[in-house]
C-alpha cells in the first residue's frame, strides 16, 4: 500500500521504500531470493540496488532501485506470479504475453494505490517499454 502523503511503498512485512531509504541503509537489506547487485559505490553521485525474486503473497518482484547522491529516486518495479527467469535469448518472448504482462501490472497497482498517479512528492508510471520489451511500474520521488 501507498502512504499518499509520503510516497512510502509497502509491500510486504518490512519492506517499505521511500525517501528515507538510503543507498546505504538498502545495500543491507536480504530481501529476495538471489543476492543483490550493486552499481556504484558509497559516496558515489549515482547508485542502483536491483533486488531480484522478491516474494510478497505469492507474488515476485524484481525491485530496482537507483539513488542520486544517496537520496532515493525512483524505484522500478516488475511484477510477476512465477519466478523470475533469465534467459540467453529471446526465443520466449511475445509481444501479446507482455501485453497480458502490463495489464497484470496495472490491475496490482491499482489495488495497491488506486488511481491517484501524481502527488507532491512525485508521480508513478505503469506501461510498456518498446525499446526494452518489458512492462513494468515506476515510482519517480523527483518532486522531494
């Protein structure tokens, strides 16, 4: 669930992002089913923590965060009801599943937040990226 007020995204027992969360508070963090990745270091202008295979209700996660000056900035959120898998090619992929893919994405996030997609603190985006081949839900904290 979304805190309107602050943008804190819950979505599980302990795990809640927001403009709290540090890059340093989060590289701590064992959440998910695969160790973390890092991308830049502490002191860094820019820094990203993925967290893969995040498991919430049966649901996965694949949770990306990237921090500017150690400030959180957006968080990419891919939402799946099986694990995620990673693969060589893209043999697998079809241009209807992902289509299926961005409406499951929207369904959770409507449940999640409602309909409300811009606040004071930011905005949050849900769509399908061509160029990626992939949908997923971004939450943007330009605004703080």
């Amino acid at each position: 669930m979304l805190d309107e007020n602050t943008g804190t995204l819950v979505i599980g027992k302990g795990i809640a992002f927001g403009t709290h969360i540090s890059f340093d508070m989060a590289k701590r963090w064992t959440i998910g089913k695969e160790s973390p990745e890092f991308v830049g270091t502490e002191g860094a202008q820019e820094q990203k923590i993925t967290f893969r295979n995040v498991v919430v209700d049966d649901v996965y996660f694949i949770l990306r965060l990237r921090f500017n000056n150690d400030k959180l900035l957006i968080i990419e959120i891919f939402i799946s009801p099986v694990p995620f898998e990673f693969k060589e090619n893209w043999a697998d992929w079809s241009y209807e599943e992902e289509i299926k893919h961005l409406e499951h994405c929207k369904a959770w996030l409507q449940k999640e937040v409602g309909a409300k997609r811009n606040f004071d603190w930011g905005s949050i985006w849900c769509g399908y990226d061509s160029l990626g081949g992939f949908s997923s839900i971004k939450i943007n904290y330009s605004r703080q």
